[in-house]
C-alpha cells in the first residue's frame, strides 16, 4: 500500500536528522579545541544547557510550568557532593547516575502534587518545593555543610582514566559527552508516540483523554525523567566546581531557566542549548559593561521579549535565530515560549 | 437485541439544578439512535457522563452490561466507547497524520512506548493511511490543524473518535457548523460507518436526525420525554408542542 509507506515516511520526517544539526553538534565539539582558555565558562553553558532542557521536556513538551526546577539541581548536585566526599560512590560516571537517581525519587514523589493543578498551582508548587529543600538543606547543615556548603570534595579520575585538571578541559568534554548522550536520548524519546502523546496533552488534555491516552500516568512520567536530567545537571555543577553550596537550590537559578527558553524556544530540544549559549553571552556582555548592574539589562531583555511582542520579535530581532533554529529544529521550531506557557 | 450501552436512573445535579433526571436510556447493538431535545435540555451533560467527563450523582452507566459508572475516561475508550466533541476538541500544533497516529497507536498499546519512533510499526501506518483516505485528509495529512478550514476539521474530529475503532460512538452535533459545501462529505461519512458501531447520535438538525436515525429519544430538562421510532416520535404531540414547535414534521 503506498498511501502506507507515505504515511510512515511523513510520520517519521520530525525525527530525521538534519545536517544542521550535525554542523550544530560538531561546533560544540570544536569549541573545545577552539577556545582552550575559556573551559569554564563552556562548561558551565553546557551544564546550564541540559538543566534547560529538562525544562524543556516538561514545559515544551508537556506544557508543565515549573518555577522550582532548582530543587531537582539540588538534590543532584548535593548527592553528587556526599557520595563523593564520603567515598560512597568515588567513580565519578556512576555517582553521575546515583545523583540523577536521587533527584527522579524526588521528582516522582512530587509529580503527584504536580499533575493535579492548573499553571498557577504548578508554579507554586514547584516554587514551595525548592524553597523547602532549601530550608531544610541550610536546618541540617551536619549533613550539606549549612552556609558553607559541602566543603573538601576531591574528585576520582573518571573511569577511573581520566583525572579532572585544573583547566577544566577534562571537566568540558565530560560534561559534553553527557549532555550528547542524553539529548540522544530526550530525542529519541520525544519522536516516540510517547513524546507524540505528551504534545498533544499540552495540546488538548479533554481530547487526550478521549483518545485513550492515561493523562496523568505521562505527565509523571516525563516529570520523572526530566527530573533525572535536572539532578544530572545538578551533579555535573558539583562534580566539575567540586563544589556544593546552598545556592543550588536558589530561586535564580530556577527563574535564570525560564529566561534560558524565552530565549532560546521550547518545543524542539536545542532550545535549551541555543539560549543557554545566548543567555551566559548576554551575562558575560552585560557585565563587563556594568559590572554591578548587568542584570538590569538581562531583565530589560526579557521585559522586552514578553512586552514588545513574540511575533514582531520574529520578524525583526530574531528574523536570523529563527532561520538557525528552523535549520536544527525543523518548521515547526519558533523561538520564545508561546504565551499560554509563559 | 443485546444492549450496546445503557443508563440506570442516571441523576447529576449542578447545585440546586438538576440537568439530568432519573434517566434510564438502552441502546441496542448497532443501532442508530438519536438523542434529541430543544437547547439546556442537557444532551451534552449526559455525553459527558457517559464518557466519563462528568460523574453522576447516583445512577449507573453499562458499556455492554459492564459497569463503567467509575472508569476514567481514557479506560472507556479502551472498552469501546468513542466520542466526538460538539465543539472540536483536535491539537491544533498537530498535523492531521499525528494526531490519528497517536490515536491509532494509543488503541494498539504502543502509546506508552518511548523508544520506537512514530512511523515505524506498519500496522500503525496501514491504518493510519486508511483513515486519512477514508476521510478525505490524505493530501492534507501534514499540514497543523489549526490552518485547516473548518469541514477538514471536523472530519478529523471524526477520524480521531473512529481510530478507536469503538463499538459504540457518541457522535455531538457532527454536522455543527460546518459550511453547506462540506457538509455532505460529514453525512456521507456518518452515513457509511460500520453497521456493526452502535451510534448514539446529539443532533439538532432534524433533516439529519429523521434521516439516519432509526431509533429517537427525546430529553426535556434532563428528563425523557417519549422515545421511539422516527415516525412515531414526529407524530407525538407532545413532542410537537415542546421541541418541535407547531410546525409539522415530514418523514
């Protein structure tokens, strides 16, 4: 039957690699090699990328708003820190996992409370839930090292190989390496009829139902697992700093997320790693101009995307982020979160 | 005749209104049975609980004998019961060939799946390629929902509930709004669902209803007023004087 293997073909046409993709891909990789000098800064665009597109799996994908996605950042960056300041877990690779772990048992937990409320509710809810974690991380101070943080933690090489140097050139292509695998993966996931189902609840949750689709049952799972992106993403900030502090689980670091997908998109997975890129190049700008008061701009940026209009935004700011992100995410790709998600 | 789905003194109350009345509706295995009533009679209300939107405040609903008063929406539809919306209810960032295929899928049981991409099961396809044929969607199957004129849209609200592939439809007002050029395509497609779908059929259109339906009840303020075949039920004056105004009805 033709009309069949059309079907599949137009089905499977999202999911098809584009070569700009690859061009983006192989860019990150250059970089490395590129900028030897700046691996600090990288390395933190590159964590800050894949914490961005945990969001993006719940916001983009499932249209779950969330004020409080440091929690899960916290949680991983903090396991990350004990396990490896104890010795429980000293291969780096594998506490990696144990920490992203740990933030998914969190994530499950409060997925249920999650799930049951409207935008509004979401957002205060995830906002209470990294506001405690915070609370309690500064009570139980015998255990996070309160205001001083964990203090003292020294990393194994990775794998056992390859020992993390003071450059942080070891640290960059480690993190690198994790968030390509699991951006294989998110993509892998949202191109399945799971990822097709999770798109049309944030569609239409009455006509999900109806179709047969266990609303609930996805929402928690995509929670889940974008909460193991956001521990890993955590645990990568302890493992390559070999620091953990408080302010990990800081409401700036939450918000700063938001910021990341106004800027970058949802909806097409490299919205979190094009405006990752974008909103640490701003910051870095912004504050070499004024050192003290940079933020004012970042938030007059902002200010600007949500006020003077997305759709004029596209035709004149971004007519050129729009051509890239089209390139890498294919027509359906827009920059800034639509209005209903913001 | 074996019923297909049936109330039991089906009650739901909206504060001090009651919207639906000690309704007891059988509907026989593949018939066409039409639910009809002027405007607040709530037809819709008894839609949504038959489907599970809505639940009763006492009464029972059986989906072929079974009790399914308590099921969740979406395990109705995995027993048999599909709807259309009176209003459409589509994704409108999806494409027409997405939103069967995760209908189609979900019915299938690969909804959960997270691995296999979409498009890659031929099963899947085969269906999903005989839909948008059947409803004339094929040559738009990419296009986002929401730049669809309205007909199309409609017929994928249809598409969407057949992906089911349900042994009973509930079909809200198929035909609403839809312009007068595209309405014989909806009609010709209510018209050549299977014999074996029993349909239960909300409509106002009473050129639709008289020539589809073969069975007719009739809801006043939530309670049933007369039911029976089409002639008899455009013959009843009590009937006349409530809905159909004075005004003869021919058959």
């Amino acid at each position: 039957m033709s009309a069949s293997s059309d079907v599949g073909f137009h089905a499977q046409r999202q999911a098809r690699w584009r070569y700009a993709e690859a061009a983006f891909w192989l860019v990150v990789l250059a970089c490395g090699f590129l900028f030897p000098t700046r691996y600090l800064i990288m390395t933190d665009i590159l964590r800050l990328a894949l914490f961005a597109m945990s969001l993006d799996l719940i916001l983009g994908y499932a249209g779950i708003v969330s004020l409080g996605h440091a929690a899960f950042f916290g949680v991983g960056a903090y396991a990350a820190g004990l396990l490896a300041l104890h010795g429980i877990i000293n291969e780096p690779v594998l506490a990696l996992i144990a920490a992203g772990l740990a933030a998914m048992v969190l994530g499950f937990a409060t997925s249920f409370l999650v799930i049951r409320g409207v935008d509004l509710t979401r957002l205060m809810v995830t906002l209470g839930i990294a506001l405690l974690l915070e609370a309690l991380a500064e009570r139980f101070s015998n255990i996070s090292g309160g205001t001083d943080g964990l203090q003292g933690i020294e990393m194994q090489p990775i794998l056992g190989a390859i020992p993390f140097d003071m450059f942080g050139k070891a640290g960059f292509f480690y993190s690198l390496a994790v968030l390509f695998v699991l951006f294989l993966l998110a993509r892998r996931i949202v191109h399945s009829p799971f990822g097709l189902s999770l798109r049309a609840i944030k569609n239409n949750p009455l006509r999900a139902a109806a179709i047969g689709i266990p609303v609930n049952r996805r929402l928690i799972a995509i929670y889940t697992l974008a909460a193991f992106y956001g521990g890993i993403a955590g645990a990568l900030f302890t493992q390559t700093t070999a620091i953990a502090s408080l302010d990990v689980f800081a409401f700036d670091r939450s918000a700063d997320l938001m910021l990341v997908l106004v800027i970058g998109g949802t909806g097409y997975l490299y919205g979190g790693l094009i405006g990752a890129v974008i909103f640490r190049m701003l910051q870095e700008v912004f504050s070499t101009i004024t050192p003290q008061y940079w933020q004012f701009w970042i938030g007059l940026v902002l200010v600007v995307i949500v006020l003077v209009g997305r759709q004029r935004l596209h035709r004149w700011v971004l007519y050129v982020p729009n051509l890239i992100i089209r390139q890498v995410g294919g027509r359906k790709a827009v920059v800034a979160v639509p209005e209903s998600d913001a | 005749m074996t019923i297909a789905l049936e109330t039991q003194n089906l009650e739901k109350q909206f504060g001090g209104l009651r919207v639906t009345r000690d309704l007891s509706l059988k509907i026989e295995q593949g018939a066409r049975h039409a639910l009809i009533g002027p405007n607040g009679a709530g037809k819709t209300t008894v839609i949504n609980q038959l489907t599970g939107v809505l639940k009763p405040n006492s009464g029972r609903i059986l989906l072929e004998g079974q009790d399914i008063t308590d099921l969740p929406v979406h395990k109705r539809v995995l027993r048999g019961l599909s709807r259309t919306f009176q209003i459409n209810q589509l994704y409108p960032d999806l494409t027409p060939l997405e939103t069967v295929g995760l209908a189609v899928s979900e019915r299938l049981g690969h909804g959960g799946d997270w691995w296999r991409r979409m498009g890659t099961r031929s099963d899947v396809n085969d269906e999903i390629a005989d839909l948008l044929t059947r409803f004339h969607l094929l040559d738009i199957m990419n296009d986002q929902t929401v730049t669809l004129p309205y007909g199309k849209q409609r017929l994928l609200e249809i598409a969407v509930a057949i992906a089911a592939k349900p042994r009973v439809l509930l079909l809200d007002e198929p035909a609403a709004g839809v312009p007068e050029s595209e309405r014989h395509d909806i009609l010709a497609v209510v018209g050549a669902l299977p014999r074996d779908v029993t349909v239960l059929l909300i409509e106002h259109d009473m050129d639709l209803v008289f020539s589809f339906a073969d069975r007719i009840s009739v809801l006043v303020s939530g309670a049933l007023l007369t039911e029976g075949p089409p002639d008899q039920v455009a013959r009843d004056p009590q009937v006349k004087a409530v809905y159909l105004g004075e005004e003869a009805v021919n058959v």
